[in-house]
C-alpha cells in the first residue's frame, strides 16, 4: 500500500488477472523508497513467515497495523491499552494514486430460510446499532453518527471519514486485503508471490 502511495503499481490490481511490472522504473523508485524507509528502520517491518511486527508498540515512527477488531488498539474514548502512542491515518496521498484496503463482513441469508423478509428486518436493525460492532459502518450516513465517537477513538472515527472520501476519489486505487480477491486469477497471482518470497526468505537465511 505504501509502495502504491509512492506512486507504484508494481502489482495493479485494476486488472484481471493482475499485472505484474517490477521492473518499470516508477514502480521500482517507489518500492525502493519503502524498502529504505524500513531499512533506516522508518516503519515497522517483519520478515516474511516470520512474527508479525504490528502488534508491537512505540519504537519506530511509522506502525502498520491492521484495523480490526482483533487489532491491540482499544477503540475506547479514553485511548488505548498499554499507552499507545500512535494514531490512526490513513497512507500519504500521492499525486498520481491514493490507497486503501479494505474487507467487508456481510450477513447472509439461506436460500432455505423460512422466513427471509423477518431475516432481512433484523439484518436492517443490526445496522442501525453500530454500537455493536468494532469497525467502519458500512453506510456513510452511519459514519457521522454521534453513537460512533464515544464508542470508538476520535482518530478511528477521523479516519472513517477520510477513508470514506477516499473510496470517492477517482484516483484512488483500492488493494484488496489478505487472500480476499475477488476472482480465483487475483488469489493465485497473490498466493504465488507470497509462497515464493517466504520460500526465499527461508532460503537466505
């Protein structure tokens, strides 16, 4: 995501199945620039197959992190647990991209239901509490609610909307998270890439 905040594509997602350019020279510029700022010990970074690094705390200017419920970052009002000192913003804006990832929960209901319009009234009313759930309202409207702040941090319910003006950014490109593509030719492509990295990781050390 960073790298595609720099301004490369060197996997482009907008396509089916992706296409693949390491070796044009923005993509690499801007890879480059990432690998640096991890290098100079920037961001947080863990080798491939290795211990994730995220759930840590404090140490590096720059923590990614993956916002979710099962994150370490407590959404309370008051802060988060074990004093952390981050905020929550989204990646830099670049002049040619802007980038999110993102995946959406979603109930489904059986085509055996017996009753599926009393499924679908009670789908609409867990909408309508987003107090009961720990990530972004899938509705824009939702985003402003004033139910939203006290439950979750001032700068998670920032960064909502900022995400939410993103995904209306024509320039904005939107990678899509961990093995959650859309089409079987996206899954393989990002399950091959990473098999071959941790399998070079493996090997270099």
């Amino acid at each position: 995501m960073l790298i595609t905040a720099y301004g490369g594509l060197p996997i482009d997602t907008r396509t089916d199945p992706p296409t693949i350019n390491f070796t044009d020279p923005t993509n690499s510029s801007a890879i480059r620039q990432v690998l640096d700022l991890a290098r100079q010990g920037y961001l947080t970074y863990s080798a491939l197959a290795g211990r994730d690094s995220s759930d840590s705390i404090g140490g590096v200017p720059i923590q990614s992190s993956i916002l979710n419920a099962f994150s370490y970052r407590n959404f309370g009002p008051d802060g988060a647990i074990n004093k952390d000192p981050y905020k929550v913003v989204s990646f830099p804006r670049g002049s040619k991209f802007n980038v999110v990832s993102y995946t959406i929960g979603a109930a489904y209901i059986s085509a055996k239901a017996p009753h599926p319009e009393a499924c679908y009234r009670w789908f609409q009313t867990l909408a309508k509490h987003i107090d009961l759930f720990s990530a972004m309202p899938a509705r824009s409207s939702q985003i402003v609610n004033s139910v939203l702040t006290p439950i979750q941090s001032p700068d998670v319910v920032a960064y909502y909307k900022d995400v939410d003006a993103l995904l209306k950014d024509p320039k904005t490109v939107v990678l899509p998270g961990g093995f959650s593509y859309s089409s079987m030719s996206g899954y393989v492509v990002q399950y091959l890439f990473s098999t071959f990295a941790i399998l070079r990781d493996k090997w270099q050390r």
